[in-house]
C-alpha cells in the first residue's frame, strides 16, 4: 500500500510528501513523466533497511502544486524545492535518489549547493559538463525539431495532445522491452530522433506494458487532473539552467553511485563513460535488459544495488 501525503510548504509552494519508515532520511526524486509513486517498489526496502524513505511529488506533479508561468520551473526554483523541504523538515543534509529529472535535479544541486548532500544516488542520467553554446540549440541542429526537447520549447501541443488521453499516453510510453540497444544502433539515423508525439501516435506500440491496471490508474487520475505543462515547463527552461551554470566549476565533489540500463537507448553509452573526468568519488552500474524506467522495469536489482550503498 503506497502511502498517503502529508501536505508541506517549501519554497513558496505546498509540496505533497510520502513517507515511510524511520532512521537517516533518503530523498527520492522522480522525473519525467512520473510522481512519487515511481519509488513505490523502493520505498518499503529502503524502510525495511532502517531509513526514512522520503518522496515528493515535484513542482508541477501529482498533488503538489502547479504554478503558471514558464520561469516558476528554472533550476533554482527545482532545487529551492528541496532545499526548502530539507529546511522545513528541520534536517541539514541527506542522502539522494534521483531518477531522469530528478537526476538532473541532483546533478546541479551537487554543482550549487553540494553541503545539503551527504551522497547520492542516481539513475540514467549521466551528468555531462556545460557545453560552450546553448543545448537547445546543439539538440535543433543535432536532432531536428521533432525531437521531444526542442518541440517542447516550441509550442504547446504536446501539453495538449498528451491531456486529451493520459490512459492513451501511458499506455504508450511506459513500457518495458521496447528496444534493445543492439536493435537501435541498426536504426537509420532519422528513426533514433526520439519524439513522444510520434511514439503515442502509433497505433501499435512496442515492447510490453509496464504497470499493472491499478498502477496505471493510478497515474492516469493524476495526470489527467494535474495536466503535463507543469512538467514540460520544466523543458522548457533548458537554455536558463545553461545560463544559469555559467562560470560554475562542472565537477561534482559529491560521492555518487550511478546506476545505467544498457537499453536506455537516449543515453550514449560513450557520456556515461566521460562522467568519470566530471565526478571523481563514482561508482556505477549498469542493468542489463532494462531501459528507461528502471527502478520500476528492474525493482529487485534497483533495490538490492541502493540498500547496499546506504547500509555500507
């Protein structure tokens, strides 16, 4: 049974918060598009193991609050969240989980305020330095307008096609197998351009479902009571993090686990290798058979991977 929010205010927003266990606090941040529901599968281990599992819905998601405009997503604001809820559940620092945005998240809070970090954990998302020229702008030129990033910035319809069936869009995306590694390298280059809009478009969709009918439901009333601009607003604020990083020294002193799926096919594996020049106290992982949602496609090795980190 996952369990029920307690409601707090950080940094100018009602956070929605879901607890388990007690003991050191472990923070679990999850990305896109996701809730705190995402670590249901990590939370009774972690308990179980003698910590206090935390899990917000971020900005934008589930029960916690949306605000409007665009610049309420840049990177401070992100890492204001936490921070603020480290501040208001009286604690100094923490250990780390991160997935997808919430890797990204942990990624530049180790980069502006690394002493609220006792040591993280992230999965999927390697952290790569900050490029001389605009991401967005490398992604245009690199992937085309059609891949999801750069169609963010450029209009609304994503938001809207993904509300009009959030059941549609679940179904679509969040699923297991979908490619192997090998199977994408074989991919003409114009196929590897990943866009969400043409993924949910098809009338059969690849792989296997991942959720099972409550856990879709689950996802489905929230999203389709919550909406997705909150969350691609947080895309949308790509070129303000670049911004916003410049002159900041890209090593993070941090100790890190990651943990990588070999078919996670958006990530190269190449950018997971350059991280070791980037963050020296590094330990990683790799899972195999596993893509995108790994801590939910892959809970079992996911779980007994964190639980040996944090009791060692």
């Amino acid at each position: 049974m996952f369990p029920e929010p307690h409601f707090v205010d950080s940094n100018g927003i009602r956070m929605a918060v879901y607890e388990q266990g007690e003991g050191p606090a472990v923070f679990l941040l999850h990305g896109f598009p996701e809730l705190a529901f995402s670590w249901r599968q990590q939370m009774p281990a972690i308990a179980a193991a003698g910590f206090r599992a935390i899990a917000p819905d971020q900005r934008g998601y589930g029960r916690s609050d949306a605000p409007p405009d665009v610049s309420d997503y840049r990177i401070d604001r992100l890492v204001g969240d936490i921070t603020g809820l480290l501040d208001t559940l009286e604690l100094e620092r923490a250990i780390f989980v991160g997935h997808d945005w919430g890797a990204l998240v942990l990624w530049h809070m180790s980069l502006l305020c690394p002493e609220r970090i006792e040591k993280q954990a992230i999965l999927n998302i390697p952290f790569w330095p900050r490029p001389p020229i605009d991401p967005i702008q490398i992604m245009r030129a690199k992937l085309g307008d059609d891949f999801y990033i750069v169609n963010f910035q450029d209009s609304d319809e994503a938001d809207r096609v993904f509300a009009a069936d959030p059941g549609h869009f679940f179904d679509a995306l969040m699923r297991r197998k979908q490619i192997s590694r090998a199977q994408f390298e074989q991919l003409p280059a114009a196929r590897k351009v990943l866009s969400l809009l043409a993924t949910i478009a098809r009338s059969e969709p690849s792989g296997e479902p991942l959720l099972s009918a409550a856990e879709r439901d689950y996802y489905v009333s929230a999203f389709a009571a919550s909406g997705f601009t909150g969350p691609i607003n947080w895309y949308r604020n790509w070129s303000a993090n670049w911004q916003r990083l410049e002159g900041v020294p890209q090593i993070v002193a941090v100790e890190t686990l990651f943990i990588g799926a070999r078919d996670d096919v958006v990530v190269p594996l190449e950018q997971i290798e350059q991280m070791r020049t980037c963050v020296p106290k590094l330990e990683m992982h790799m899972l195999e058979d596993c893509g995108h949602w790994s801590q939910q496609e892959r809970p079992d090795a996911v779980n007994a991977i964190l639980i040996d980190w944090l009791t060692r």
